[in-house]
C-alpha cells in the first residue's frame, strides 16, 4: 500500500501542471453553469424553481425515497468514473474526457447558480452545504481519474504513433486500483448526499421559518 501511495504522490507531482489544467477546466464549467442559470428565459426558471422547491419541501417532510435517490446518484457517479476509466485506454478519448469533466463541472454550476439565485440568501447556505463536503470530494474524484485517464490515453496514442511498447498490464493494473479507490471514496459520497444532506436541508428552513 505504501509503494501504491508513493507512486500516486510522485504522479502527482509529475503531472502537477495537468492537475492545473483539469481545475481551470472545472472553474470554467462552474462559471458557464452558474451564468447560464441566470440568463435562460423566465419559463425555464420557473421550471427550474418549481422543481428546486418541490425537492426541498419533500426534504424538509420527509417524502424522499431515500433508497432509489440512493441507486439514482450511484448510477450517476458510477457511471460516470467508468465511463471516464473506459475512455482512458482508447486512442478517442482525450477530448471525450475534458468535455465530459467541463460538462459534470457545468451542471454543478447551474446546480448552485438556480438555487442561489431562487432562495436568495437562504440559497447561498443551501448551496454551502450542497458544495461541502460531498460535491468537492466528488470533483476531486472526477479530477483525479480524469488525469489518470487523459495521461494513459496519451500512452496510448504515442504507442501507436511511435510504434513503442507499452507495459500495459503495469499500467492497467495502477489503473484499476486507482478507479477502485474511487468508487469506494463515491460510494460513501453517495451515502451522505442520500441520507444526511437531506436533514441538513431541512435544519436551514427551520432556521429560516
């Protein structure tokens, strides 16, 4: 475990300025997500209250089917590091990966900017605890088997371009462990979305009552 945790700081450190890249990556899918819940036209912003409101009332009562929210938000982030995992050995997916990392940043973005901008003061403690812990850990996720991805596919192609050998069972054997670690760190994610961050909801409207 600990050569595993050596390797994983020394990737890091190696490939700091690509970590960077995936960040700005990020804060500009937050910023288009948050600017375009402002700018969409008044019939999708009720549509967009209507729903933020009906979620937090039937937090805030209890009605929430915790168990399918459960294997919805599974089924999502799940799928969605695959997805990503997948891609990081095919000679297509470098640009498939940053587009698909923008746009899980914008729908975030979007996320926060509507329901901000619908409960005004109330929204930015609302958003607060949407943001923290669970969403910052997920983008960390999303970030780090993106890069882990985007490096492997980069393997890829210049294997085929150059011709070279690739230790591919080395690689995917990191890989894998890698896309495990994930998967446990948003399994527990899921848990707390599911089953906490709902109470947390409603403590915020018995505040504000």
């Amino acid at each position: 475990m600990k050569k595993y945790l050596n390797n994983f700081r020394r990737n890091i450190y190696i490939n700091k300025n690509l970590f960077v890249f995936l960040l700005v990556i990020v804060i500009i899918g937050l910023l288009s997500g948050a600017i375009f819940s402002m700018i969409i036209d008044t019939t999708d912003k009720k549509i967009v209250f209507d729903y933020l409101n009906d979620f937090f009332n039937n937090a805030r009562d209890g009605k929430l089917y915790f168990d399918n929210s459960l294997f919805n938000s599974l089924i999502f982030t799940l799928l969605f590091v695959v997805i990503i995992w997948f891609l990081g050995v095919s000679v297509i997916g470098f640009f498939i990966i940053l587009f698909l990392l923008f746009l899980k940043a914008f729908v975030l973005g979007f996320s926060l900017g509507s329901i901000i901008l619908n409960f005004k003061i109330k929204g930015i403690l609302l958003s607060f605890l949407y943001v923290f812990p669970h969403q910052v850990v997920n983008v960390l996720i999303y970030m780090l088997v993106s890069a882990y991805a985007l490096i492997i596919s980069f393997k890829v192609i210049r294997c085929f371009t150059t011709k070279k050998t690739l230790d591919f069972k080395g690689i995917m054997n990191r890989y894998t462990i890698v896309l495990l670690i994930s998967i446990f760190v948003l399994v527990i994610s899921s848990v707390y979305e599911i089953y906490l961050l709902p109470h947390l909801f409603t403590l915020v409207f018995t505040f504000f009552k």
